[in-house]
C-alpha cells in the first residue's frame, strides 16, 4: 500500500478538482447566464466565446485530474478494502458512479467544444448544466454514501485490532 502523505495528496486533488468543476458549472448556470442574457446578441456572444475559452481549459485538465486521482484512489486506497464477500453493494454504487461521472465528462467538454453534432446540447446550455448540476450531486451522494455506509459484519471483524 502507498504511503499515506500521498494518498491524502490524491485525495485532496480529487475533491479539489471536484469542487471547481461543479462549482464552477453552478455559477455558470445560476449566476453568470441569467445576468448575461440581457446583453445585447453580439456582446452575449463574444461574453459566450471568451467564457468557453477559458472554462475549457479547467475542464480539460479537471477531467484528466479526476481520471487519475479517481483510479488511484479506487484500485490502491479502497479496492484493497473491499475484496472477498458483502461488498456487491460498494461495487455496484462505484460503478454507477463510475460510469455518471463519464456522462458528466462527456457533457463538459460538449460544452467547451466546437464540434457541430453537438450544437444542440451547446444551445440549450441552460438545460445541459443543469443535467451536470444534477449529475454532480447523484454522484456527491453516491460517494459519501460510500465513505461512511456500514461496513459488513465480515469486514469489520477483519478491521477490529
């Protein structure tokens, strides 16, 4: 097992990068785009433009940081701890995290990117963000539920000095 100064590291960068991401997303849907939409077409679009330009590169780099803290933190802080029987709870909660938290990467860089196929998602943003908002906090849940559920009978007996 690592040493715990760099699992607190990877822990810390996880749920950082975490904060600023969601955090920043809510302030895009609920602050920044009711305040911006009574701007004139071509200020709102150039507002919209410069705003993509720099969101994108948080997200970019936010969604690699996530990737490698996430699977550090999975296969070599907790995946030791829930090997052998009664953890098909832990698995299955992980997993649908897992695989929301892709959907959620997926809809970010939609909405930094340029690609035409996604323009539709692109011009609803105020319905795209909230899905992430949305997103966001099933997958907040899921992982303190994670951290603090019970622990099988089996694992705490292993736990106990």
């Amino acid at each position: 097992m690592e040493s715990i100064p760099v699992q607190v590291l990877f822990r810390i960068l996880h749920v950082g990068t975490a904060i600023v991401l969601i955090g920043g997303s809510i302030f895009l849907r609920f602050i920044l785009m009711p305040a911006a939409s009574s701007l004139p077409d071509p200020e709102h679009d150039a507002l919209r433009e410069r705003l993509r330009q720099r969101w994108k590169l948080f997200v970019h780099i936010g969604v690699a940081l996530l990737l490698v803290t996430g699977l550090y933190n999975y296969l070599v802080v907790t995946q030791p701890l829930h090997k052998g029987s009664g953890h098909a709870l832990y698995h299955a909660l992980i997993g649908t995290k897992m695989l929301l938290a892709f959907v959620l990467f997926f809809l970010a860089s939609v909405m930094v990117g340029k690609a035409k196929a996604f323009e539709k998602l692109r011009g609803g943003s105020g319905t795209t963000l909230l899905v992430m908002a949305i997103l966001a906090l099933v997958i907040v849940s899921i992982s303190g539920y994670v951290k603090v559920r019970p622990w099988p009978a089996s694992v705490q007996n292993e736990r106990s000095p």
